[in-house]
C-alpha cells in the first residue's frame, strides 16, 4: 500500500499583526500571475517616471489583487500596516509572489521532478 502525505492547501503568509492566506489552487496562482503582470507594469512606470505615475491605478489593482486572492479587506489591512504606501504594497506583493513559488513546490518534490524530467 503506498500512504500519500497530504500537503496542506494554504500557504499562511504572516505579516506579523495579521495573517493571511493564500489557497494553491490553479485559479488562485494564475489570478496572482495575471495580476503580477498588470503591477509590473504599472511600477515600472512609476519608476520611469520618478515616482510620478499613476499611483492610484496602481493601488486600484492591488486592492484588486489582495482582495481577489486573500478575500474582502485583505488590503486594507496590508495598506494600513504599509503606512498608506502603494510601492510598499506592492513590495510586499513581489515576496508573498516570491515566498508562494518557493512553497509551491519542495525541495524534495523538485528533485523527484528533476529527476524524472532529466535535468
């Protein structure tokens, strides 16, 4: 009989005050993906142009980002602990973005995958 150890389907993601979490399913990671994209583009322009691009736009698809992938007030809660910084969201975004690939797959399973791709 082979026992398969269940992995667990959240990823906790502490900020210390409060904690969030964030489910592994397909939709959730490539909501997180799809919206990745949108905030890198919308930061990159606020970089290019010193700090003056559109920071509203960029805080309006963060607070849909948090909301869409943590629930309802998500953002709220990490644009409040940021001290009302959209670029310290959105820093905080890229590591929860970061820490969620690290997690999704461990170290064993990756060398189990190597090894059965031929890497």
């Amino acid at each position: 009989m082979v026992v398969i150890n269940l992995r667990n389907k959240v990823i906790p993601i502490d900020f210390g005050e409060f904690q969030l979490e964030f489910s592994k399913s397909d939709e959730n990671i490539e909501k997180m993906q799809s919206f990745a994209q949108d905030l890198q583009l919308e930061a990159q322009k606020i970089v290019d142009e010193d700090g003056k691009g559109d920071v509203t736009k960029a805080r309006e698809i963060l607070k849909l980002a948090y909301n869409g992938i943590f629930g309802d007030g998500s953002f709220d809660k990490v644009y409040n602990l940021s001290g009302q910084s959209t670029v310290d969201c959105i820093n905080y975004f890229i590591e929860i973005m970061q820490g969620v690939e690290q997690e999704q797959i461990s170290k064993e399973s990756q060398e189990l995958l190597d090894r059965y791709l031929g890497k």
